[in-house]
C-alpha cells in the first residue's frame, strides 16, 4: 500500500492536535441427528455432498437454522415458499430429522441474509467444509487495490476501512491525522474507531454533540450486531454505553443541519462538522471482503470544508 494508505495504521500523519481548551474453529462436538435421519445428496447444482467427520461439528445446523429465521422474523411457509423448498422439509431440517444439502444451505442463507461467516458455520454445522474462504485484506489482490484506490481518492476528506466490528483496517492521511493525540493504548492493534471515538482518553472530549452521536452509534452497533450476531458486539455497545459523558454535554443538545446529523469536535484548526458515508463490496465470496465498509466523511459546511483542504 501507499505511504497514505496503511494497513492496520502504526503511523499517523496529517497530525490535528485537539483545542487547547479541551473541548474537544476447531470443531469437537457433534451433531445428533434423529433416527433414520434424512440426508441430502449434494445440491440442485450437482455439487457433491462433501462431508466433514461428524467429530468436527460444533452446532446442530437445523437450530442455528431457526435461530436465524426467528431472528429475521420469517414463517416457515414463508421462508419454505422464498427458497423453494416445501414447508415439511424445512421443518424436518430445523428438527434435525433431515441434513440440508450445500444448495439448500446457500439458499435459505440468502434468503436470510446470513453473513458469509454465520453461512461457514452452518456448512460446519451440517457436516460440510466452509464455502467461503477468509484472506487478510492484505492478500485480496484487486479488491485490496480497490480499497487503497477509494481511500486516497477521497482525500483530502478522512477515510477508513474497517470490519464488522469496526475495527480498523487501513485509513489515509487524513484519517489517520484525526486519530493523532489520543492514548496511546487506544491506537495499540486492533484498533477500535468507535472506542476511539467515544472513549474518554480518544476523541470524546473533543466532540461538540457527544450525546446524540454516541446515541446514533449505539443506534447502528445494535443494527450491526442484528445482522451479524456476532457476541462482540454485545461486549462493544455495552462498553460505549458505559463511558462518562464529557464535562458541558449533560443534556441531548443537536447540531442543526437539514441532511443528516453531523460528527462535530473542536480541533487546533477550527470545528469540524462531518457527514459520513459506508462503501461495501457487492457479491463478496470472501469472508473479510463480505465484513469490509469503507466509511468516509465530508464536510457538513463550507468552514469544514476549507480547513479540510488546507491540511
């Protein structure tokens, strides 16, 4: 990557010093299947039914199955009818009374919209090998390239690449600069954004509107963690839930604007307001190409925007 675009930054640039002020899966169990269980051969494709020894599963796959139906709030007539299958066999799937075959996986998984690495675990579950392979970003070639290329294309407006758990991939100049001067051990690998953003010793001081912002980040942390279940993110809201608001931003006082509601934190240079955007890939195989959003802020005003440029 270029010298602006860093995977997993250790280096931060464009450095904006706050104001002055301070107001600124090995498997081991198995799945038990009822007697005289049903098994699927291979799927409709003709892909084969390419088994894992049974000693390698850690799931009942017809439970993981339903627990992600009910989650979604689908009937069984209705997922049954969604990804063609009769209501009878989806029923003797969530049962255990039949073993879904890869096809039937991939299509009740689309249908539910189940992360690919939710749909690795069902292929596990089932007896089957993952489906969907995981790469460090660094070694995803053109996807890689693509993710450096939006990067510094957005420059010089801060932009970043994180994971479903918001964890910091890769970020150009200008984001890297806006992370400069916070602890120390908030900047240690992995890196958090949204603990930067909102911890006591990070941004939090900083920021002019913390109540309503950390507001809407809760707002899509639970959104996040409805749509991927993953336990993180149990553990992350309840950490930023937990953080002591800054000293003059007792009550839910807004920033107006008329388009959305920006981030706003006092800097050496001015305040800054920002609007963000999420960038993901479409029709990702790979599991961490699948996790990927690139979020970019602009500027919410012309003041923002020119102290942006000059940096």
């Amino acid at each position: 990557m270029s010298s602006s675009c860093r995977i997993v930054v250790a280096k931060y640039c464009d450095r904006l010093e706050p104001d002055p002020s301070g107001d600124r899966k090995s498997m081991t169990s198995e799945v038990i299947a009822a007697p005289h269980a049903i098994t699927d051969r291979g799927d409709m494709a003709g892909h084969p039914a390419t088994r894992t020894d049974p000693a390698t599963r850690t799931d009942d796959v017809g439970r993981l199955l339903k627990s992600w139906r009910e989650q979604r709030g689908r009937s069984q007539l209705e997922l049954s009818i969604a990804a063609d299958l009769s209501t009878r066999h989806l029923s003797y799937i969530e049962t255990g009374r039949s073993v879904p075959g890869r096809g039937v996986i991939e299509r009740l998984s689309e249908e539910l919209g189940i992360p690919l690495r939710e749909r690795n675990r069902l292929y596990l579950a089932a007896g089957y090998a993952p489906a969907h392979p995981e790469h460090p970003l660094e070694d995803l070639g053109a996807a890689r390239d693509a993710v450096e290329a939006v990067l510094r294309g957005h420059e010089p407006n801060p932009s970043m690449a994180v994971n479903a758990r918001w964890e910091l991939l890769a970020a150009n100049g200008p984001a890297s600069g806006l992370l400069a001067g916070i602890a120390p051990h908030l900047l240690e690998p992995p890196v958090n954004i949204l603990r930067a953003t909102l911890h006591p010793e990070g941004l939090a001081p900083a920021i002019r509107n913390f109540v309503p912002w950390r507001a809407h980040v809760l707002r899509r942390v639970e959104r996040q963690l409805s749509h991927t279940a993953m336990p993180e993110l149990t553990q992350l809201r309840d950490e930023l839930a937990e953080y002591p608001v800054p000293e003059g931003q007792r009550d839910a006082h807004t920033v107006p604007n008329d388009l959305a509601m920006p981030l706003v934190f006092a800097t050496a240079h001015g305040d800054l307001a920002l609007l963000y955007t999420t960038t993901v890939f479409g029709s990702p195989h790979d599991v961490t190409l699948d996790e990927i959003a690139v979020e970019t802020f602009f500027p919410a005003d012309a003041s923002t925007a020119k102290i942006l440029r000059s940096m």
